[in-house]
C-alpha cells in the first residue's frame, strides 16, 4: 500500500466531516464574541453616564463657590495646611 493510499481516507474524512465542524463551530465563536450589549448593559451605562453628568455639574458648582469665597484655593497645598493645623 502506497503511503498516499494511506493518507486517502483520513484525508477525506477530515475535509468532509471534521472541516465543516471546525469552521462553523469557530465563526459561532466568533459571532458570539462580538454581540454588542444586552439591555440591561446599555441602561446601566446610560444610568452611569447620567450620574457623571450630575457629578460633573456638582463639581463645576462647588469649584465656582470657592472661586468666589476663597479665590486662591487652587494654589494652596491642602497637605502642608493640614499639618500645620495639627501642629
């Protein structure tokens, strides 16, 4: 028997059934990978991006008051001040 005689069937029998399998089963993989987000995802994102939008507005608030009643609070060094304030 000649070595590609040999080789004939299990050749055959990988690109008939094997093959396919592998190829299907890798593009389910693949499709399933790249699903965009469920629902539920898409309104916990949305709940969290409403909550940074208020945050952000409460920040820009608070640093406008203490642009008014402390102007030069950015330049301090809230650090050393606490330090001195427990000395």
């Amino acid at each position: 028997m000649d070595y590609w005689e040999f080789l004939f069937v299990p050749t055959v029998l990988f690109m008939v059934v094997v093959a396919p399998i592998w190829i299907v089963m890798h593009y389910r993989s693949v499709n399933r990978s790249s699903r965009s987000l469920n629902e539920e995802d898409r309104q916990r994102i949305e709940d969290m991006l409403v909550t940074v939008d208020r945050l952000t507005e409460r920040i820009a608030t608070l640093e406008s008051i203490l642009d008014d009643e402390q102007p030069d609070w950015r330049q301090q060094d809230g650090r050393g001040r606490r330090k001195e304030a427990s000395s």
